[in-house]
C-alpha cells in the first residue's frame, strides 16, 4: 500500500515539474535565449575568422555585435582632465585652475 502511494507521488511531482517547464513566463524566455542565440551566429562566425572585424553590428536591430577592446591598444591615451577654479571671473586669464587627482587615473 505504501509502495503504491509512494509510486502515484512520484509521478504526480514528475509530471507537475514536466509542465511547469511549459509555463509562459518559461517559453518566453526560451523563445528570446534561442533568438538571441540565432542573432548571434555571425558574431560567432567573425570571432573564429582570421579577418576579425571590430566594433562592427551584424543586425539591423543592432543587438548582437563584436566588441573590439582590444583591437586597437596604443601606446599614445586620450585622457579627459578635471580642472576648477575659485575665480568668480572664468575668463580671466590670470584665474588659477587646478586640476583634480583621482586615484585609479592611468597616469596620476
């Protein structure tokens, strides 16, 4: 008797964990994982090339590209400076302008 209860909550939870892969918030999201896998394909396909293009969309919804971080590294850095001043006069050429330090700045 205890077998066969054992065995009915068995397949009751089997088939309650079966459908619960069906519900809509699950295939909708299956549904977007396999588009964006799809759309990714000649992402895929640029990154085993031996032509690699960079920075470069390969859809016209513009959701899947190649990120290029390291496709142009030089030795020359454009950095942006932060500078104030106390001076109520901003044009006045004689205004003293100091420039802010940060800690992870490259090169300060």
């Amino acid at each position: 008797r205890l077998g066969r209860r054992y065995r009915y909550e068995e397949e009751e939870r089997r088939r309650r964990s079966v459908a619960d892969y069906f519900e809509p918030g699950n295939m909708v999201s299956l549904v977007l994982a396999f588009l964006l896998l799809g759309l990714s394909r000649n992402v895929y396909r640029n990154l085993a090339s031996p032509n690699q293009v960079m920075n470069t969309s390969f859809d016209s919804l513009k959701l899947v590209n190649t990120y290029g971080a390291f496709g142009s590294v030089s030795k020359e850095r454009k950095e942006v400076v932060l500078e104030a001043t106390m001076a109520e006069d901003f044009s006045n050429p004689n205004a003293l302008w100091e420039e802010y330090s940060f800690k992870c700045k490259p090169s300060g």
